[in-house]
C-alpha cells in the first residue's frame, strides 16, 4: 500500500544515494550497481592491504635500522633513521588520516604520474642496491622480481594512470607484497638478521616496497601527493646513494 510503486530485485537495495531508483537500459527494472560494490569492495582490500603493508615495513625498516645503528658511525645511523621515520610517518598518514582528500591543494595529473613513476624506481633502485647493474639477481627469485615483477608492476601503473580504476591501484599493491617473500642470501648489515634465523631476507625489495605502499596510499586517499612523493624520492635518492658507494667504492661495506 504504501510501499514503492516498483518491485525490489532479489530483496537488494535498488535506491541510489539521492533516494531514487536505479534502472537497466533493457528493462527499466531498478537495480544496483555492481560495479558500485566491486569499487567499494575494492577500496576495503585496499585499505587492509596498506594496514598490513605499514606493519611490515615498520618491521623491516625498525630491525635494519637497528642493525644497522651497530654496526655504522653515528654520522651515517642518524639520517638513516631520519628516513625510517619520515617513511612510516607518511605511510601512517596515508593510512590512518581520517580527513578528506585536499583537492585543491594536492591536485594535479603531473603528482599523480610521478607518484606512479617512483613505485617501480623504488623496487629498481632496490635491485640495484642488491646485484647492481647485473641482469642476474642473487637467487633466480631476485632474477624473477628483477626482470619480470617490477616490469609487469611498471606496466600496471601505467594502466592504472590511464584509467584511474581502482581495482588496479589494488592490484599494484597486491604485487608489491611478492617481492617480500624470503630470498636475498647476501650476507650483510640488512640481511645478516634474517638470513640467520630464516635462511634468507625479505629486505632486498624493501625498500621499493616501503615506496609502493607510501605511493599506492597517497593516490587512494588522494592527497598528500607531495610529502609522499619527497619522501619516496628521499628513498630512491639514498638507494641510488648506497648503489654507488657499494659497488664501485666499496663503502660502507
């Protein structure tokens, strides 16, 4: 009597955010859309995804830079956690902030491109830092993430870049965590820790994925584009550093 004059499919919700009712072209029939809930879907995977990413790189980069405090002068400990610091800083904001995206502030095509770029030069400049310019990694999975990952993560920013779907964005972070699995042996400050109680290190692609979360989680809140993007390139700037000085000076080891 007093219901709506149409039917409900199914028992679903068939009424948009404005109150009114959504229809096919073919029937006129009110009905969701699916493709509203794979994006909210997509969006609640997502924000899990960089949860559980800042945990693990709060973990990976705390334990490097304790062992990495010990064994090194003062002079190069202090920046280095100057950098863990402002690295997890940011990816908690990413995360956690509850303000709405500044868009006025932090808009612009060209944050968004560069804040892409620099998620698989952060996993580039991390396989630098492991074999340098070596098209062999140091375990044929270190090959795989070098020659095969990081181009197939390049070519999904590039897809998401152009269609700004999120399920792509999700699919980059998702990505992301493979290069985590145990398997750099090159025994060293970063990776003595683990390699002695798991028999390999997650720490090679560390770095990069520490990039990959901070960008991924800027461009899903879509804002602070550029503390992340100084940040992320602080990261790429250092590995490049240390790419350098290891392998073709020999320091700091």
């Amino acid at each position: 009597m007093g219901g709506p004059p149409w039917p409900p499919l199914d028992g679903r919700n068939t009424l948009s955010k404005e109150g009114r009712p959504r229809r096919t072209a073919h029937t006129g029939v009110p009905i969701i859309l699916d493709a509203e809930l794979l994006v909210v879907g997509f969006d609640m995977l997502q924000r899990w995804l960089l949860r559980i990413g800042l945990i693990i790189s709060a973990i990976l980069l705390i334990r490097f830079a304790i062992d990495f405090s010990i064994e090194m002068n003062w002079w190069l400990a202090a920046p280095f956690w100057l950098l863990v610091i402002a690295a997890l800083a940011v990816s908690a904001i990413n995360v956690f902030d509850p303000r709405a995206p500044d868009r006025a502030a932090d808009s612009g095509v060209k944050a968004r491109a560069l804040l892409l770029a620099v998620i698989p030069l952060g996993f580039l400049a991390s396989s630098l830092d492991c074999t340098g310019l070596s098209l062999q990694g140091c375990s044929p999975f270190c090959t795989f993430i070098k020659l095969v990952w990081i181009p197939l993560i390049a070519a999904i920013c590039v897809v998401y870049y152009l269609t700004r779907k999120p399920a792509w964005l999700t699919m980059i972070t998702l990505m992301s965590f493979v290069a985590l699995f145990p398997h750099c042996v090159c025994y060293n400050v970063g990776n003595a820790w683990w390699i002695d109680r798991l028999g390999a290190s997650p720490l090679c692609y560390g770095w990069g994925f520490v990039v990959s979360m901070i960008g991924t989680g800027a461009l899903r809140k879509e804002a602070v584009y550029w503390p992340s993007l100084l940040v992320s390139l602080a990261i790429i700037l250092g590995a490049t550093t240390f790419f350098v000085s290891h392998h073709y000076f020999d320091f700091p080891w």
